[in-house]
C-alpha cells in the first residue's frame, strides 16, 4: 500500500471496481471488507481536504450491492439502503467529475 491518502483512494477503488467485475462479487464478505476500505479511505481525502467524490461513489455502489444482496436472503437494513441512495444522490448534485482509476492494461 502506499503512503499518500490519494493513493490509498485510489487503490480501494480500483480494488472495488476488480471486486464489481469479478465472480464473487456477491461475497458479503469481501463486499464488507472493500465497505470499511473504502469509507476509511472517504474519512481519510475529506480529512485531508482531498476530493472523494470517487471513492464515495464506489462506497455507495458496495453499499447498494449489499443492499441488494441482504433484501434477496430477507436481512435488509432499511436504514443501510436509504444511507446508500442518499449518498449517491448528493454525489450526483454536488460532485465533480471523478478522474479515471480504472485499472489499466498491463
């Protein structure tokens, strides 16, 4: 891992967007570890005056992935899915643009 708070951003991100894009996306497991990576990683930017808005808009897909996951077993925290949508709607009306983290080919 490296040092900086950007980087750390940065690196949840492109673990989240793997995570998204892989078969176990659906491991509520990891989807709760990336969760506590990635909100780590929003305190951390906004503490340091850093944008977050990417970081906070895969936050709030893990969150609704797991929303999603917990309505289907019958566990869905009403109040964990109304915190996900209303961050993604904040995102969407007060963010700019986020740069691109995608992973890039080797």
């Amino acid at each position: 891992m490296t040092d900086g708070p950007r980087e750390r951003g940065v690196e949840a991100v492109q673990a989240a967007i793997r995570l998204m894009a892989g078969e176990d996306w659906c491991d509520e497991a990891r989807l709760d570890a990336l969760v506590r990576r990635l909100t780590a990683a929003e305190e951390e930017l906004t503490s340091a005056g850093e944008e977050a808005a990417e970081v906070g808009v895969h936050l709030a897909l893990l969150l609704g992935t797991r929303c999603h996951l917990r309505y289907q077993g019958g566990r869905l925290d009403p109040a964990e899915r109304a915190a996900a949508l209303g961050r993604l709607r904040r995102i969407d009306r007060h963010a700019p643009s986020p740069p691109d983290c995608r992973p890039r080919p080797a």
